[in-house]
C-alpha cells in the first residue's frame, strides 16, 4: 500500500508567514524609517508657532469686531425728572438687541476667521485648532469690553445730571446674556471642521500607498485561485 503523493503545487505552511521572512511585506514596512525625535520636536514647534500666529491675529481682530458692535447694537433711551431714571420707551426692545448684535457679529466673524485660516493653513492639525479657538474667545473678550467701554458712561446718574431734566440720553452699553461670547468661537470650530472634511488634505489614503499598497496588486499577497480544470 503506497502513501498518497503530495502534489507538487502544494503550498508551505510557510507561504502564509510571509511577513516573517526578509524581503516580505515586513521589509517594506520597515524601508521607512522612523521619524527621529528632532524631526518632531522641529514639527512641533512650527505648529505652535502657527497656532500662535493664528491666535494673535484672531484676538487683535476682536477690535474690530468691538468697534462694529459699538456703531450697531441699539440704543437704549433713558429719561430723567431729576429724581430718578427711566426708560423713556418702556416696551422697547433695544435691550436686548444688544446681545442680539453681538451674537450675529460673532457668527460672521467666526465664519470669516475659519475660512481664512483654512485658505492660508489647508494642513490644519490640532494645535491649529487650538489657536483659532482660544483666538475667537479672547477676541470676543476684547470686543465685549472695548464696546463697553467707548460705548456711553456705565455712570447712569451723573449722565442724567448732566444732560438735565426731561432729556433723553443713551443707556451704557451692556450685554445680558453673557453666553453670547461664545458664538464666534462655536462658529469657527463648525466652519473649520467642516472645511476641513470637505477639501481637506487625504493623508491618510497615502500612507497606505507608501507601505506597498493593499489587495490583490500589492506585493507578498496571495494569488486567486484559477477557475480553469487544472485549478484544482
């Protein structure tokens, strides 16, 4: 009785461990070469310093933002019968038109600083994100208290002194709804993020180029099986 030959297209169980000989797909995993610690504290600091950059201008576009709320934002009428302080319109609106002015310049100003920084900076990374948001929220601060304070005297009764009995004259300048401070920010973080996921770079589709590729081209991977009668 004879033992069964083995057929000679027989594949090693070797042939499934490829990636353990030298010159398999392991070799080509290991032709690149790992990035050296100068290389990343190199890119670490060109990303902190455009982060910084990015920060700096977004905050010193706050004036800007704080000048135009000043011109905008509408005015409270006060009257005074040397007694006291009153609205001169009582069910006016213009109290809270002020937040309101503010909200919309913060979303303006958001969208605008996003899309500018992602058409000067298409990398984007994280500590560029960094730089935009803490440069929308201190920008905001800015404009808050630059508003207030080219804006009407917060001294409410001296005005009232001054300008005489029976005349109407402009309430300070203030914001209520103090949440408002973060709609540049917000507006930014959403612009940015989805600017970045429609045109942003794929670097993640290179990659796998670069390690040799993936699928039935790429090399060390196993061939189909033929259909013909001698596939078997």
């Amino acid at each position: 009785m004879t033992a069964p030959l083995t057929p000679p297209n027989r594949p090693s169980p070797d042939d499934h461990h490829d990636w353990q000989k030298p010159g398999g797909p392991a070799a080509v995993y290991g032709s690149h070469p790992a990035p050296s610690p100068v290389v990343d504290r190199e890119e670490l600091r060109a990303d902190l310093r455009r982060a910084g950059v990015v920060a700096a201008v977004v905050t010193v576009a706050g004036v800007l933002m704080g000048l135009l709320w000043l011109w905008l934002a509408p005015r409270v009428p006060l009257i005074s019968d040397n007694t006291a302080v009153f609205l001169n319109d009582s069910e006016g609106e213009e109290a809270i038109g002020a937040d309101g002015t503010f909200a919309l310049l913060g979303l303006a100003f958001g969208a605008v600083s996003a899309g500018l920084v992602f058409w000067f900076h298409r990398r984007g990374g994280i500590w560029l994100t960094v730089g935009l948001a803490v440069g929308s929220v201190l920008g905001s601060l800015l404009a808050w208290q630059l508003g207030t304070r080219l804006g009407p005297t917060s001294d409410v009764v001296a005005h009232a002194r001054e300008v005489g009995k029976g005349v109407v004259f402009d309430a300070p300048l203030e914001m209520h709804a103090h949440g408002v401070l973060l709609a540049w920010g917000l507006a930014a973080m959403v612009v940015h993020l989805a600017l970045t996921a429609a045109w942003g770079p794929r670097d993640f589709e290179g990659e796998w180029g670069a390690y040799g590729g993936w699928g039935p081209g790429a090399p060390g991977a196993p061939s189909a099986p033929s259909s013909g009668p001698g596939g078997a």
